[in-house]
C-alpha cells in the first residue's frame, strides 16, 4: 500500500530534516470536519490500515496523529470549534447490542495504534473527548494546544470509556483523578490535563505543529531499532511487577549490545562523528 489516506484520513509524508537519516514522518489528519472528526466505522477501518501500513513501512520512523481543521462557516452559521477528535459517532449507536458491541469494538484502531512498535505522538487542537481521549492516550506523547479539551463524557450517555481510557489513563493520572474525569465527564483544560499528566506540553495554537514536528524530527533521528526496544520495555512496566520490569530492562539493554547502532553509536561518539543509524 503506497498511500494509505482515505477520504476520512489524510495521510502525508515528511521528510527528516536530518540529511543523515533515511526515512520519514507520517502525519495522519483524521478528516471529518463536519462532525468535528468524529470517530466513525470508516474512519476506525482507515486507521486500522494506516497502522498496518506505518509497522510495515521501513521508512517511516515516527508517527503524529492529529484532526483537521474546522472548515469555513456557512453564511449565517456560527463557525465549529476546532476538534483533535470530538468522541465516537454516537449515531452509529443506536439499537447496538452487546454481541454488536464486541465485535465493533474488539481488534479495533486504538489497539492498533497503541500496539504501534515506532513512536506516536497526538498533536491535539481543539476537544479531545470521550473516543478522542482514548486515541491521545493510546499515543506515546501528547502535545496540546491551549485551546484544548480533554474527557470521558461517556457516563452522560449510561456508558463508560470503551477504547481502553479505564486503564490508560489510570496509568497516565492515576485512579482518583481517573475515576473524577470517567463518573463526571466533565472537560478539563489542557492546563489541568498538563498539570495532572495526561499531556506531555501546552503550546499556543501557533507553535503547535512547529513544536510537534521539531519533538518528531528529533525523535526520528534516532536509532529505529533501540526506539522499538525503549519503547516495549517502557511499557514493561505497565503490566509488572518493578522488579519483573527491572529484569526485562536488563535482558532488554544486554541484547543491544549485539546491535550494530550500539556500536555504530559508540563510534560515533568516540570519533565525536554523526551516528548512521541503520534504516529498520
């Protein structure tokens, strides 16, 4: 699959701005403005295939997830808020069982990109709620602007968080903040979501995607291979015990040094040169 963009994902290639390093940054733009991007089944099947394509694409060494842009305001109307991902489509909803509900949930995009082996960052703009949160969250970093929103809204409906956002955010903020933004559903600022955890940095809607493309670029001038390892044996210690993790981190560190970026970092730093990393 060359282009993996669909009419409700735009996907776009950057290249590094390192000379030295092959590769590239896939920028996926969640397009649906006129539902505020709002996470339907067409949408959830694109990001699934994104996923598969950036895992099996060599050349793609970081991955930013973000939503477009409000579109102009008809004559009349009042203009839409700016949205990362306002919440699932609620309309899809409607007379779904619990059988219905199991399979449009299992296997499903948040998973995918959660499972991503390359390093993810959410570039969020505008409300991340309910569906929303749970795609930041199931991103290695999150980046917000200071406009931005973030809950779990999902009690207003007699529901609760379904693409994993009781266990992540759990992790991320802990269980009494968690259990405040799941049994409220109440919005918090992107200052309070920063303040709590749940977002890496607060930028200004201008410095946003400068800010999120300088954090990648230099994320991707890495060694692939030992942001994999770091990767997984950083979400070790989300489901051991420390010491478990503490043993998973040593076998993990011993085997890159049968690695050729471990030697090829250790010369460079030696010989005060560039490291070459290898291109997957």
């Amino acid at each position: 699959m060359d282009d993996p963009s669909t009419s409700v994902l735009a996907v776009e290639k950057i290249p590094l701005s390192d000379d030295s390093v092959n590769g590239y940054i896939a920028l996926a733009t969640i397009n649906r403005p006129n539902k505020l991007n709002a996470l339907n089944t067409e949408v959830m099947d694109s990001l699934k295939r994104f996923c598969s394509w950036v895992e099996d694409n060599d050349q793609i060494r970081c991955v930013i997830i973000t939503g477009a842009k409000p579109l102009p305001a008809e004559e009349g109307k009042r203009p839409k808020p700016n949205a990362f991902v306002a919440g699932a489509d609620i309309s899809e909803f409607v007379g779904m069982d619990s059988k219905a509900t199991k399979v449009k949930f299992s296997d499903n995009a948040v998973e995918a990109l959660w499972s991503l082996t390359k390093p993810t960052i959410a570039m969020v703009d505008g409300f991340a709620l309910g569906g929303g949160c749970e795609v930041a969250c199931s991103c290695d970093i999150r980046i917000a602007s200071q406009r931005s929103k973030f809950g779990t809204p999902e009690i207003n409906l007699g529901l609760i968080p379904g693409y994993g956002a009781t266990q992540r955010l759990a992790k991320l903020i802990g269980y009494g903040k968690t259990l405040e933004m799941i049994m409220t559903g109440e919005m918090i600022s992107a200052i309070e979501a920063h303040k709590i955890g749940l977002v890496n940095h607060v930028c200004s809607e201008e410095e946003l995607q400068q800010f999120t493309m300088d954090l990648a670029q230099k994320i991707a001038s890495k060694s692939v291979f030992t942001l994999a390892t770091a990767k997984r044996t950083i979400k070790a210690a989300l489901n051991n015990t420390l010491d478990e993790g503490i043993a998973i981190e040593a076998e993990e560190f011993a085997n890159l040094f049968d690695s050729k970026d471990k030697e090829e970092g250790v010369r460079a730093f030696m010989e005060r040169d560039k490291a070459k990393w290898q291109d997957k």
